[in-house]
C-alpha cells in the first residue's frame, strides 16, 4: 500500500498559493523547496538561523517552539518551516521575510558615485598592472553578391568566401539567423567574429564587441558588462546569489547540491534566477543585446565554480577536500547557459584548492601581490598579504619565490551572518560606529543615509572595537559594565547592547554576547590564520611591506577598530590598502587580456594551498587570538 | 476586449482528451497542432489528401463536405480537420486513421533477412570501394594516484596527468560524471577520448567506440549502430519522419517551417520525436549507452538537414532556391540533440542545391559513380547513371571529367503518395503485380505475405506496366476495357481499376484514373529528366555503361516494367543494378572512413547541379514522356 501523503498549500506574502504532497515526517522547507516556493534558509535548514519563520494557518505541523519563536507568536501559529514536520494537511502563509533572499535578487544597475568609484577602481587596477587590452573579437561588415538562378551557392558558403580570410566558421546560432539577416540587408551582413575566426553572430547594423565580467560571491554577485576593444565599462550591476535558499555558506550547498537533482537545482538558482536576469539587465543598460555578449569571464570560489558548471562537488567538503577540477578550460557560453552568445568564449578564473578558488587567484592577480612570488618586482616590493573577507575569508602570502594561499574558517560573520541584527553591506547597513566614552552615545554612519536596519561587517569592526575601548565588554567579549545609559541590557539569553531603539514596525537593533562570541570567533580565524602562514614561511607581521583588503564587508573597514580587536596585525596603517572586490577586479583583467590570463594561469602554477586544519599549532593560534585583541598582548601594544 | 476564445477537446483514439482555446476560424488542424494532437496531413492542410478525418462528436465547426466525406459520413459527424474551422466549443474524436503517422514512428529493430541483406549490401558497399576503418576514438583506462591531504590536486588535473600524452580536455559531460565514477572505481577510470584527445565520456567498465549511421528521407528514417574500430554493424533500425503531419512533401513543411515557432517545431519533430527515439532503441538493442556514442554521421536532402538543424529555410523553395547551407562543419552531439554524447563528432554529408542534398552526394559516393568523373577508373568504367527514388527522385550522371545532378519533380508517387490506395514498402504493400493476358486476373506479391491493404512504388510499376501490357488501358493512361471479369469499375470520379476486393473491415484496393495520371506524371518527370541530362552531355541512353537504382521505393523494382511503361530507358536489363538505400550506406562509409569524407567532399565540390526549370526543352521533353512508354515510340523498340 502506498504511503500516505497529505496536501500542504503555501501561499507566499504577495503570492499565489503552491500547493504539494508530502509524507509524514517531511520538513515545511523541504515541502516547500519541492514546491517551488523559496523560503529563505541562510542555515541550511539546520534550526540557527530563524530565517525560515512562517505562520500555519490551518492543519497541523509537529514542531518544537525552540528560542527562534515567541509564546505569544507560536500561539497565533508561527513556526520555523525546517523545524516542522509534516503530520497532517496543511495551509501555511510565508510572510516576506521568509522570503528575503528573492528581494535579494534584484538588479542594481548602478550609476551612482559609489559605484562610479569602484569602476574606476578596477580600471586603474588594469591600467597600473601594465595589461594593454587585446580586443580579438570584431565586427566584419561583408558585402554579398545576391544569388541568382546561374550563381545558387547556399548562403553559408556564399558569406565565408565574401570574408576571404577574416573568417572560417559560422556557428550554428548565426547559421541560423543568417537567410533571414542577409535578405533583410540586401546580401550585406555584419559578422560578429572571434579570434580564431569563427562568426558566432550576424545582424544587419554593427555589433559592438561586448564581454561581461563576473563575480559570483557566495552570497552576492557583481558583474560588469565591457567593451573588448577599449575597456571601457559600459554598465554594472549586483544581485544577491538566488542559491542562498539551500544555505548561507558553501557547505550548506555543497550538501543540497549532493541530493537528487541537487547539481542541476543549484546550477539553475545561480544561471536562471541570478545571472541570465543581471546580464539582461547590465546588457539592456549597456545598449546591447545579451544573445551578443562574444565573451565572460567568470571568477568564483571554488564552490561556486562547481555549481555554475553543474559539476558534482561534494567532495569538496570532506577529506581530502578535493575538487572535481582546478581549471575548466574550452567553456563556451552555451555550457554557463545565461543566455550570452552560445559561442562566447569563457574564461574561469582557476581554483588552488577547494577552499581556495577564482576568486583569490583573480585577487591575487589584481593586488599585484604575485609580482614578488614571480620575481617581477626587481626586488624592491618585498612580502605582501592579500585578505580576502566574504562569506569565507581567504588569506594569500607571497614572498620572494612563493606564493601561499589558505583559507580560515570565519564564517559569515563578515557580511552579518550568524549575528542576530547582521546584514550585508547595502542601504540601512550601519557600517561604522563610533562610542562617546563620555556619554556612551554610540554615533552611526549608515549607508544610504537611511534609518538603520541592521549592522554589516565593517560596523561590526567598531562596534566590537569600541564597546572594547570604552570597557563595556572584557577580553572575552562579556558585558562588565550595563544599565540603561550605558545601553547594555538582559534577557533569558544573556547581556546585549542596544545599538539603536525601535518603534511599533522595526525591532531594536541589538549585540548579544551571542553575536560578540561568534564575531571574535570569526576575527580570531582570520588572524590565527595570518600568524600560521607567517610562522610557516619563517616571517613576521613586520616583514610584511603591504596588506591589501578585499572583500564587500562594507566600503572600506577601519583599520584602526580591526587592529584594535585583534583581527589584523598592528602595522603602520600606511602598509594596508583597502581594494575592493578583487575578484571583479581580475575577471576584468582577464577579460581583457591574454597576458593577465597568462599571468593568472603562472598565478595558479605557483600558489601552495596550506590546509589550516592540517597544519599543527593552528588549533593553539585560533584560540589565542579568540580573546580582544589576544591573549599575547605584545603582538598589539597600542591596545587599550 | 480580448478576442472570445472557443474551447476544443480532442479525443484521439486509444489517447486521452487534450484541450486547446481558439479564437473563431481557427483550423481544426492548426488547433490540434498546437494542443500537441499529432493529426496526419500529407497535402499540409490543403484539403487534397482526405488523411485528417475526423469526427465532431459535440459542438459546432464549420465545414463544406467535399469529395473525401461521404454524406452518410457527413451527416455521422466525420469531417477533414484542414477544412473545418472554429465557431463553437467543439469535442472532436480522432480516429486512428488520422493519426497514422504516428504508428509510422514505431521503432523496428530488425533483425529480419531482409535487414541482414541490406546490412550486408552496405558492408559490401564499403569493402568495394576500397575504404579503411579509420577508428580514432578509443576507450582509454586511467589509473590514478588517490588524493591525500598532502595531495589535493583536483579530479580533472590529476585524470589528465594520469592519461600523459593521450588526452588533452575533458569535457564538460565527462566533468559532471568524473567525481562519482573516480571513487566508484577506487580511482581508476575508464575514459571515451576522441582522435583529437578529448574526453567525452568517464565510466567504470570500458566503452565500445560506437558510431550512429542515418539517412533522414522525407518520409522514413532509418539508422545504424557501428563499431567504430571494426566497422560491425551492431543493430539497425527505421522509423517514420514525425515531421509528415506537417505534409508529406519538403514543399508543405517549408511552409510549416517559415510560421511562428516553425522552425524549432519542425526541429523537435524529427529530432525528438523520431530521432532520440530510433537512437535510443538501436543503442538498447547493441548493449550501449546512447549518450556514450560518439560519432554520428547523418545524411538526407537539403531540406531535412536545414530542419534537422533548425535553420530557416523557406528559401529553398523560393526562385533561385538557394540553401542556407551546403555543409555544415563543426557540428557536435550537442547540436543534434538526439541524446548522443554532447561531445560527439558529427559528419552531415554536404548539399549541392536545394533539391540536391546530400543524400545524393553520399549515393554518388556509394555507388561509386563519381569514380569516372574524378578520373579515378583507369578509363575503363564509362558513363554511368544514379537514381534515387525516394519521396522526391534525384539523379546523378558521371562521365568523363564531369558529375552532373538533378532533381525531378516526381512528388511522392513512387512512395504511394497522391495515390488513392498508395503506401509505403511496408508489410501489407502490394510490390509486384502479374495480370494473366487471358483470365485478365491479377497476381499479387505482399511484403510480409499478409492480406494486401494497399500498393507501393514498385507494385505501381509493375500494375501500370500490366494494365499497359494487356491493353486495359490506353498510352494515355485510360481504362479502354471495362467490365466485372476484366475487374474495371465506374463511379463519379470516373473508371477505376479493382486490385483486390475488400469486406466490411477492409476497402476494395483500386487504383483510379486519377491515380494513373499522377503516377504517370511522376515516371514522365523521372524520364525527361535523365533524357535532358544526356542531352546536355552530348551522350545518348545507350552510352550510359551502368545505371544504379536506388530508394525505399520497394525491396527491388521489376526493370522491364519499369522500361515498358517509359519511365527508365530501354537499355539491356544487366546494366541495371538496384543498389538499396545508397544515402544510409554514404552516411556508413563517412562514418568509418576519413577518405570517405575526402571523397565526399570532392563529390561536392565538383557536382554541377543542373535546375531542370530552367533548362529550355525540358518541358518538351516531360510532355513527350506523359505517355505509356513515351510520344517517340522508337525509344522504346521493345514496347508492346
């Protein structure tokens, strides 16, 4: 006899309902999921998070309150949808803030100063580099003679000979496309041609020969479409990563993408719902047609290369922590399959290890920190670290004859995962803090100079900083000073600091000791991390002549508040350099020129990936550095 | 307002209901098309053929009677789907007989006798011509170094470390598979690597090299699973063209193809529901994967490779009839979409005009014709004739230092099409008839042996040749006997001719006036076209050395039939020879051989294609060739 299944019906916030049939037993997310509808689950599912927050409206759920739920909300029939299971027939409402991560999605088209600034960033990056732009594909207008009864060549055979040498292929989107075209222009066509001589495109008005460079971060991803032949960048654009549903970080996805249909699940949410929509959008912006895009180039952690392709990555998470390639090489656009030309040459930024991808073999092309490791620099540059802080932070080392990447296990900490109020950097993000030790009136700078709504990583940097500073929280992160004034609170869970009160519709803006204690966690990986790859290379903090920062924690961290915690190495504040998203950066690069694709390619031949985790000592370096700033306190003698 | 929109549900027989909305005038058959109700058309919905029957059980639709419903039919409700158009909602019944197509797709796997001689004649046919099996692609084990913490490198560097010299990429289908198969197999892994060092499949067990054969014709299709390394042909297979419910003729599904949606429309017909299907059961059938073949080679005429491809061709049929196309190169699985591996070679055998494809390309390359006019016989062989009679006929002459073809606008008589009673070579077809000079009784031979239910090609030779032989009718094709004894009948429509009388289950099997004119018409073109060949040459019919017959016209056509009703000149029966489906065995050849792909690509190069309209005289000479045998009786000195 079959078993049993009951219907479950979600009705979005400002949607129509789906309905499903499950077994007893299924979870509301995993209903949910199968349904269609994407409740938000940076967790994973795993029962931290509270993101997944839905209401029942009728039926019946087995589900536990758990510390996520009021009484009073689990009375009128709130429940986390990864905490229920289903036991009867079921209508279930999804209010919008289950359903975040699809706001997420949106498209910025940026023109704005900021933005302006971060395009010219990346254009001086390319420029002092020393990269010079290869152009390689053209726009070659051929002039057919028109067939007749005595001269019936096929059309294909009629255009090549037209183009003597400067072509030798038709793909067949443009073969398609090409009766229609030549007619339309009285036998006089325009070819978009590759490099090696294939048309990958006809029209009947000159195509301006666009590529688009792409970030795909783990939980945003930026791209810029570009002109081949100048460099200019014509648009740019952001959307959030539409997997984020399946899990914050990658291991959440990494295990969703190992389930059936996982692969193809995730390729989807990242090619169909995130990066075909924000290369239509900088394309129509950009003035041209997506479907005539001749080139990508991609650059991505090692995870999210794997689920663009579709490629089985589970072992990526488990020892040895292998991937299923470093490179792929001979992609065309129809294999990423984001409605580019599908004879688009694509390039992906190569992968070092598994917790070390693209993105830090781009960033270490675009910081220039390889120059020393390649001898490049005549010698005068010496040692230099790149830290990249996203979802994940990757660190890079490169000294005269090496280049050493690893990965710390910080968490998302830095783009206001696992924090109760974080968020990532965007409009209502308080992205710096300071405290008045008089008043202990905190002073928020919030970006887009709205209310705030919550706290990205770099506010984070100064909250934890001056809360330190101004003695309200210890070495450990508990709360030693509180009452009212102060703005230090308690309820069941322990302290918290009231960063900013709110009304009847916003909730207070707060810091538990929950939060301070994953956030010191997060810092003490990052800097534990650092004093391993100095150790192992028999350097010190002092020998480094350059820092560079990356990363989209907020437009730039002060350096200060993070030396001030313990996260980064007290140096002069001259040796660091904040750089931006260097992962852009280099797909820009390498879009651009066949040197920076060389360079990248020497890059990855190059970079020793040490697994942390394998590496003795680590374990006593992380908890050394997990107290503010460190419980060696002459590696920070300005500390308060 | 928006237009109302009526509501039709089809009920096809033996299929369930499927419903579609149409605005008022909508053709029945348009709205079954696009309710995915494969409703047969032969004449494309021009209300000659009388196939798309059907029965409005409830509703209204307005339609004229018209010569194919009889009034006791009418009044029951049967009504022609191209003739009928919306006014109401509307429950239509289709019966059987409407969908006939259909059943035309059922696959066959022979392994009949009759199969293993074509399979051999094919063989034959390669060993003769002096070809090699070229092989090239290769299963290739790799051995691998399980990866350790100390040695992470990725599943694909270390794959291609492991196979040296002998692979170069890996693509991206064999990408996905390599995680899982590396560790089903303890790091060994068997890999499909083509000539040119790409890795196209991954798998746990070696893979035969095996390669797909097919010639696409108009109305049938048929294929061959070959192992690439020795040439055995491991299973055969046919089935119907999907594409006929959009008309029997190339003219009627240009037209299909050149409306919305057409082309793409027209592409999944053959490749979804024909191709992937027939791919598939032949594969099954040699104990092999279909998405681990590795090479295809297909062959048919101009039209079927432009709707193969989906490439626009409504041009071909349009003065000066120019393809798209004439090779197309760079092909790969990918683009054929027929579930074989997406990186899979694909040869398609080269056009020379739009009623010139490659099907006769690839049988001037069987039959070897083109020996004489690429100087490749020592001199010895002479001129000699090809002959393809399939859904359209086409002929190549070759004589010293020229290849000449032409197309001859047989339409599909010789495949029972516009011919009452006509069918295809299959079992139950009628495919020689004797009639007695003195009881005036007929002799029927059956494929298959069963009950006769209808005539094809080579049966209509010889029933016109013996109607002809014994005076029944006149060299203008009329009945000039009639009578019961004599099996000569009248209706309406004129005399007609009673082959085998039926029952209540079964019509009677006649063959009309009507009927003899089309075929005559039909046999007038063949011979008028060889005629203006040789004129243009300068040669006569008695120069020509050999003359190959080729097409699915039946399992051989009877010569002296086909000389005495004039549709073949009058030369000694041995310098005849029926050589079979010559465009499948070109497509063997290019599938096996590099030299045979040479070779077919000098036959491009260097085959004039001769447009009968436009050559003055031809129409003189069709005319002259509308008689029984023909007006000049002195071609004929054998006639009786």
């Amino acid at each position: 006899m079959a078993e049993k299944e009951y219907r479950i019906v979600f009705r979005p916030e400002n949607g129509a309902e789906h309905e499903a049939y499950a077994r007893e037993g299924a979870t509301l997310l995993s209903v949910a999921r199968s349904a269609g509808v994407a409740i938000d689950a940076p967790c994973g599912g795993a029962g931290t998070c509270g993101k997944c927050k839905v209401r029942l409206v009728s039926g019946d759920v087995a589900s536990a309150r758990g510390r996520h739920i009021s009484e009073e909300d689990f009375a009128s029939g709130y429940r986390l949808a990864c905490e229920s299971s289903v036991i009867a027939d079921a209508y279930v409402f999804v209010p919008a803030s289950a359903l975040a991560w699809q706001s997420q999605i949106r498209v910025d088209i940026s023109d704005s100063e900021s933005s302006r600034e971060k395009i010219d960033r990346i254009r001086r990056g390319f420029a002092d580099a020393g990269f010079a732009v290869d152009g390689g594909v053209r726009n070659v207008r051929a002039l057919l003679t028109p067939p007749s009864l005595d001269d019936a060549e096929a059309d294909r055979e009629r255009l090549l000979r037209a183009l003597g040498g400067s072509a030798s292929s038709i793909s067949l989107h443009a073969l398609r496309k090409l009766p229609t075209a030549l007619r339309d222009g009285g036998f006089s066509v325009d070819c978009l041609v590759l490099g090696g001589g294939a048309v990958i495109d006809v029209g009947n008005e000159a195509m301006r020969p666009v590529g688009v460079a792409i970030d795909i971060g783990t939980t945003t991803v930026s791209a810029l479409a570009v002109d081949l032949d100048t460099g200019e960048v014509l648009s740019a654009g952001s959307a959030g990563n539409g997997q984020i549903r399946y899990g914050a970080d990658v291991i959440n996805r990494l295990i969703e993408s190992a389930r059936p249909g996982g692969a193809e699940r995730l390729r989807k949410a990242i090619a169909y719902e995130c990066l075909a929509p924000l290369t239509a959008n900088i394309c129509e912006s950009a003035g041209v047609e997506p479907s005539r895009v001749a080139r990508l180039s991609i650059a991505g952690n090692t995870t999210m290369m794997h689920l663009l392709l579709g490629v089985f990555g589970n072992h990526l998470r488990m020892e040895p922590y292998v991937p299923a390639f470093f490179s792929a090489c001979g992609l065309t656009g129809a294999d990423i399959d984001i409605g580019v030309n599908p004879g688009a040459e694509v390039f992906v930024a190569p992968s070092v290890g598994s917790y070390v991808g693209g993105d830090i073999t781009a960033g270490a092309l675009a910081s220039g920190i390889y120059r020393t490791a390649l001898g490049m620099d005549g010698g005068g540059e010496g040692a230099s670290l790149f830290i990249d802080l996203g979802t994940n932070g990757e660190i890079a080392l490169s000294g005269e004859g090496f280049l050493m990447s690893c990965a710390c296990s910080a968490g998302p900490a830095f783009e206001g995962g696992d924090i109760r109020c974080g968020m990532r950097a965007m409009d209502g993000a308080i992205e710096a803090v300071r405290i008045d030790a008089d008043t202990m009136a905190p002073d928020l700078s919030v970006i887009g100079g709205a209310e705030p709504i919550g706290i990205c990583g770099s506010g984070l940097i100064d909250l934890i900083g001056e809360l330190f500073r101004c003695r309200i929280i210890d070495a450990r992160g508990k709360f030693v000073r509180d009452g009212d004034r102060i703005g230090v609170d308690e309820w069941d869970d322990g302290k918290y600091y009231v960063l900013a009160r709110g009304d009847d519709d916003a909730p207070d803006i707060i810091l538990s000791e929950v939060d301070i204690d994953n956030f010191i966690r997060a810092k003490g990986s990052v800097y534990s991390a650092i004093r391993t790859m100095l150790e192992v290379t028999g350097m010190e903090a002092g020998d480094l002549g350059r820092v560079f920062i990356a990363g989209g924690i907020g437009s730039a961290i002060d350096i200060t508040s993070a030396i001030r915690i313990g996260m980064l190495p007290s140096l002069p504040q001259e040796r660091y350099e904040y750089i931006g998203n260097t992962s852009l950066t280099g797909a820009y690069m390498t879009l651009l020129s066949k040197e920076a694709r060389d360079r990248l390619e020497e890059i990855r031949g190059s970079m020793t990936y040490i697994e942390l985790s394998a590496h003795p000592g680590y374990m006593d370096e992380f908890v050394a550095a997990c107290f503010l700033p460190h419980t060696d306190a002459s590696l920070f003698p300005a500390a308060p």
